[in-house]
C-alpha cells in the first residue's frame, strides 16, 4: 500500500486526485493540504469536496502530516510547489510534480531536491501525450529542416501559465531532435510586418478561451503537404490518473529526477 498526501487538495486538479485515488486499491490517501488561509481549513476533505465524510481533516502545513506519507503529489503553484519539494528532501519522501510555469532557478531548487527524494516532473501527465513527444521525436528526426515546425495550445481562461508547459515540452524535444536551441529559435507572438518566416524557428501560439481543458497541435508543413498532429484532452481526470499511475511508480526508486517517459518505459 502506497500512501499519499495531495497538495491543493481542493482545486480543480487536487479534488480530481483525490476522487479518483478512491478507485486504485494499492493507494490510499492519509493526508491532504490547502493553503493557509483557505476557508476549507479543518473542514474533512470528502465533505467540501462532495464524497461524502473521508475521516481526512485538511491541513494548511505539509510539514505538519509529511510523515503520513509515502509520495506528495503536487499541482498548485509554483511558490508552493518549490517550498514543498523542500521539505519533501528534508525528510526523504517521493513527490510527484504537475505543476507549471516553473522557471530556471524553480528547476534548479527541484534538482537539487531530487538529489535527497525521487521526483517525477511532468508538466503533462497523460499517457497520450507522454506517447506523443516519443512520436514527435521521431517525426521531427524525419523531417529534419525541410518542414517548418508551428505548436498551437488551447487551454481555459483560468489558466495563468502561458504557453503551456506541454507546449514547451513538445518544442523542446523536436528542438533537440533537430540540433536547435529551443532559447534562439522559439517565436511566441507575430504582429505586422514581420518578414518571411525563418528556417529553423519553431512557433510556438497560445489561445485560450472558456473552458478548455488542453488542446495541443504541431504542424509540421513542408512543400505539397503538411502533417498536423493533435491531442485534445475532454477530461481532467487523464493528468489525475497519470499522476496517481507515477506515485505507485515512483515510492521504492533511488533519489533523482524522473518524468513520465520514465513512468511509462518510453525510454
């Protein structure tokens, strides 16, 4: 039995993990976290969250219940999310991180917490799309520099991260597929008089609207034809279910950094 402890518990994605934790018999959650101050303090988790009375009081400090657990699953903020897997290190539990938007410098303290805990950083964890950067790896190989690369990415209103981090993950991979440094040849915006599109540069477009939940395409156009390849996610409970599916994985590894490639055996 692996035991969990879920940050942000009562979110669009933290209730959607702890829900559907429920439904996986080797897991079970003994611990769930807000942040201090939210008005769901004390309150039990099943009954704010409609599941009806769980017996799990949530918490405003993971340092308080880190104990009670074995893996600390993680999609909030990124402020929270760094001071998390800090205190995950210090006493050497898993952690499973969905979080995006993250920086250099918030990639560098999850490094160096990965030196002490075993960490798996997904900015998507759907088994679709982990399958589809394998794919878009060996498509981008392929095509090599004769077809120009574009991502578009779709995500609701709410979303305040841009562009995704799927979208950035997807470009990266094609980016070193193709010998390219993602940093000198992403483009984020075109307006007016902007000149022929350079060879090498990977468009990377953001929309977003209402309530989607994530919608990501690449368009790989050559000459004569053009490839596009989408995923479109209905559901939020795909991320839940990956996450849920990489803290059975991750409890027992060795301490480092690891993504769902690694979860999967895609690599």
């Amino acid at each position: 039995m692996v035991n969990i402890i879920i940050m942000g518990a009562v979110g669009r994605m933290g209730s959607r993990i702890v829900t559907l934790s429920k439904e996986v018999n080797e897991l079970k959650t003994l611990a769930v976290v807000e942040r201090k101050g939210h008005p769901a303090i004390g309150k039990d988790i099943g009954l704010v969250i409609g599941l009806g009375e769980m017996g799990i009081k949530i918490s405003d400090s993971l340092e308080d219940v880190i104990s009670k657990g074995d893996v600390v699953i993680d999609f909030t903020q990124k402020e929270a999310t760094i001071e998390n897997a800090k205190i995950v290190a210090r006493h050497k539990k898993a952690m499973v991180i969905g979080t995006t938007g993250l920086s250099s410098d918030d990639l560098a303290i999850i490094k160096e917490s990965a030196l002490s805990s075993p960490i798996v950083l997904a900015p998507n964890m759907s088994v679709g799309v982990n399958l589809l950067l394998k794919v878009l790896k060996d498509i981008a190989q392929v095509l090599g520099d004769d077809y120009d690369v574009e991502i578009v990415e779709a995500h609701h209103r709410l979303k305040k991260d841009a562009p995704s981090g799927t979208a950035l993950k997807m470009a990266q991979v094609i980016a070193e597929s193709l010998n390219r440094n993602l940093d000198d040849v992403a483009v984020y915006a075109r307006k007016g008089i902007i000149g022929e599109r350079t060879k090498k540069e990977i468009g990377i477009q953001t929309v977003r609207a209402g309530d989607i939940v994530g919608e990501h395409t690449v368009y790989f156009g050559g000459f004569g034809e053009r490839l596009e390849i989408t995923h479109k996610a209905s559901s939020r409970d795909t991320f839940a279910r990956g996450a849920l599916r990489a803290s059975l994985w991750i409890v027992g590894k060795k301490a480092g950094l690891y993504d769902m490639q690694d979860v999967l055996g895609l690599k």
